[in-house]
C-alpha cells in the first residue's frame, strides 16, 4: 500500500466539505483562484466566453416551447376527466354511504329490543335459572338469578309447612338479585303470593317507625322509654306519659327487639307525628309502585292526623297497612345495605329460540331510604330482636352453631289477625351477613295460619338461613 503523504492527510482534514475523490483541476483551463477573487466575476465570465467558446450558454427557445406543451397537455388531459372522476367519487361515496347504512343497521339489530316482561306469562313457569315462558303465544328462554337449588329447597319445605298459605322471598341487598322466590296455597293458587300486597304488614312497620326516631327525632337505641300494661297491647290508656308505680323501663332497642305496642305507640304520637311518618314511610316505598321485572302490588299505608291512629300507625296494630312478601324483604335490605334500597331483579336475559336477546337486566340503585348512621343504628335494634328478643328462640340454634359464630344476624317480627279473626299472619323479616360481607342475604317469610298453627315463619326462615349457608 502505497504511504500517504502526511501534508495531504492534513489537508483532507482541514476540508471535509469536499468529495474524498475531486477531479484533477485542468489548470491550462481555468484561471488561478487568485485571479478569479481579483479580477471579479464579469471579468472572469468574459474571459472564460473567450477563451472557451465552447461552454457558450445554448439557446433556450425549444426548451421553453417542450415545456410549454407539456403543461398544455396536461391542462387539457385534466379538464377532459373530471366528469369521469366526479362519476367515479360519486359512486364510490354511494357505496360507502350504503356500507356505513349497512352497518347501522346490523348495529341496531344488535341491540337488545326492549321488552315488556310484564306480557311474559310468569305464572305457569317453575322459577328456575332457565325458564320457558310465553309472550303471545310465542316461546321465550328466559335466564334469570335465581338458584335452582334454593329455590326447589325453599318450595318443598313450604309444601311441608302446615300453613294455609305461605310465601318466601330470598334476596342479595348489595345488588338486589332474587335467589329464590316461592308461594303455597293450599287451595293451589300460590305462585304470585310473593307479588300480592293483601297481607297486614303488622310489626314490620316498626323499622320504618324506627328509622323515622333513630333519623328525625334524636333516638339512640340505648335511650329510655317507658310504657305502662302489657307490652303487645295498645290502650288509651297506655298511651299517656305519666310514669307510675307499675312503668316498666327499658332502652330503645329492647323495646324494638321485644316489639313493644305502647312505646312505638307514644313514638308516633310525641316525637314523629303525621308528616315524619308519612316521609319514612314513603322512603321505604309505601304508597309507590316497586319496579320488578313482574307487577307487584303497591304496599299501602295511611297515615292519619289523630292520636290514637299516629299509635296504631308506629306501632303496626292495624289492619289496614299492607304489605307484600317481596317489600318486607327489602325493608330489611335497607338495614343490611347501609341504608341503600336496591332495585330487586331476576330476570338476566330474554331470548327468542334463535339466540336473539330481547332484553337484558340486573342491579341498580333504587333510592337511599336512611343514612349510613341510622342503618348502623338499626342493625342494632335488629340483632336485639335475635339475641333477646321475639327471634331468641327460634334463631338460638343457628346461634349455637360454630359455622355462624362470625355471622351477623338480625330479624323483626310481626303477627296479626285477619279481619275475620279466623286467620293469622305470621312474618319475619331477616338478614344474615358473613364477616367479608359477601354473599349476604335477606330473607321474608310471610305464613298464614288457620286453626292450627303450622311451622311459625321465625322457623321457617331460620332453616333457609342454615340452609343457604351449608350449601
């Protein structure tokens, strides 16, 4: 290799702006760059004329005129396909309007159609997770929450029950899901005694009164109360303030777990009056249609302004307030949700036998009946009714179990006669809560009893409690 010289490699260093390989300068052709810098351009311009004729500019007259025609051309070539272009664009914007035109469609068609269940013929079906009912004649797979077990378990044991009739509702409060929902009539017309509201709803209406103390009248449920005679009775006479000699005293959750007449009595009467009453009532749903997949009966209740009906009111000693199985679960709800009432489903899905989706359901938020606070207050006076109160007994054995020893537990019981006399209902309302707070239920049982009293609904609700918690 041949050895290069040190002075050329500093040179291509000092000028790296230049090709690695120029051309050799033909030097007997070109004036020196000194000459260049002071002879000025013009000078050089004409002397490079005439000394090189060669490098004269060339005429540019035929260029000019090759241009020109080339932009003539392509003017004309562009206004000759316009038309061709906008029909092209045209179409194409047509076919692209009927593919999006398309799309929406198979879109809408996607989406579920919306259904009124109500036309679905619930009374014939066997609730189960997957039913067949029919709209007009028309068969329709219905998917729902219910959970086949619980609810075969739930049906058999009302058959055994020895009532005149009997109904039971099984619910989740945190989301509102009916696990199972079942009716007995012994004259076989049961299946919507779930949804029917002729029932007295009796004691159960104390969690509204309560609520209504605990919310709007400064009650805790260690506060004193007092009453006078017998403790399921409602008198005038009890209904005074005075206290004497025979004036039983107790806090306030011992009367609500004990459901004590007079003092939810005087509670409706002194410290909640008409109107108090009247907007608890409304808040727990009475008086107001309860939207379900199915129709249910409206829960009624009428608030009078005199004493002796404020009494009967608070304290559930009348007739005239009903109620439906599936509100009395939600009234406890409630209580087990935090003071948030879910709206109750049990419908999933609808389907026509070719797999198309009419209409799709689950949870949703229906109203906030009472605050945080008061529900913690009412859980309370609910587990009063269960360690000393009207559910002692009945609930003593699933308190005796280890497996429900972490179990959250509370109940409120009602019992009233017909109008007849000849007939007596018979209710529970409970909730039972595991310690991570998932998958808890509530449950409403509803037992009408004739002569002889079949299995009481404190029972009844206790084995679907052990039940649904063994399973």
């Amino acid at each position: 290799m041949t050895k290069v010289p040190k002075v050329e490699n500093q040179q291509r260093a000092t000028r790296t702006s230049e090709p690695l390989n120029p051309e050799p300068l033909n030097l007997k052709s070109h004036m020196s760059t000194n000459h260049l810098y002071s002879s000025g351009w013009r000078e050089h311009t004409q002397t490079s004329q005439k000394t090189h004729p060669s490098r004269r500019p060339t005429p540019r007259a035929p260029l000019v005129i090759f241009c020109s025609g080339v932009i003539l051309v392509g003017f004309l070539a562009f206004f000759l396909a316009i038309p061709w272009v906008t029909e092209q664009t045209g179409q194409a914007e047509i076919g692209s309007s009927s593919m999006r035109k398309a799309r929406t469609t198979k879109s809408a068609l996607e989406r579920p159609v919306v259904l009124d269940l109500a036309d679905l013929d619930l009374n014939s079906a066997h609730l189960s997770d997957r039913m067949v009912l029919e709209r007009g004649g028309e068969p329709l797979i219905v998917e729902s929450s219910i959970n086949p077990a619980l609810q075969d378990y739930v049906a058999d044991l009302l058959q055994k029950s020895h009532t005149v009739k009997a109904a039971v509702v099984v619910l989740r409060p945190d989301d509102g899901r009916i696990l199972a929902m079942a009716g007995y009539d012994a004259g076989g017309n049961g299946e919507r005694l779930c949804l029917e509201a002729d029932f007295p709803a009796a004691s159960l209406f104390k969690i509204v009164a309560a609520a209504a103390a605990l919310e709007h009248a400064g009650f805790t449920p260690d506060r004193k109360v007092y009453f006078d005679g017998y403790k399921y009775s409602l008198y005038k006479r009890q209904l005074k303030q005075t206290r004497g000699r025979y004036t039983t005293e107790m806090s306030f959750k011992e009367a609500f777990g004990s459901s004590i007449n007079p003092v939810f009595g005087k509670l409706g009467i002194y410290d909640l009056g008409q109107e108090v009453m009247s907007d608890s009532a409304e808040r727990f749903f009475f008086n107001r249609s309860i939207p379900f997949d199915f129709p249910v009966a409206t829960s009624v209740v009428h608030v009078p302004d005199d004493d002796f009906g404020l009494a009967e009111i608070a304290s559930g000693y009348n007739r005239k307030t009903v109620i439906s199985p599936l509100h009395a679960a939600l009234l406890v709800s409630v209580v087990a949700n935090d003071g948030v009432m879910m709206r109750p489903w049990l419908v999933k899905r609808v389907l026509r036998e070719d797999g198309k989706v009419l209409y799709r359901g689950g949870p949703s938020k229906m109203t906030n009946s009472i605050s945080r606070e008061t529900a913690e207050n009412l859980k309370i006076l609910m587990r009063e009714t269960v360690t000393h109160g009207t559910c002692r007994r009945s609930f003593q054995p699933l308190r005796d179990k280890k497996a429900f020893n972490d179990v959250e537990l509370g109940a409120k019981t009602g019992t009233m006669n017909d109008q007849t006399g000849e007939l007596k209902c018979d209710w529970l309302t409970a909730y039972a809560i595991p310690p991570n707070g998932e998958k808890g239920i509530c449950v409403a049982v509803m037992g009408i009893h004739g002569e002889k009293l079949g299995i009481r609904a404190g029972q009844l609700g206790r084995i679907i409690i052990n039940y649904y918690f063994s399973s």
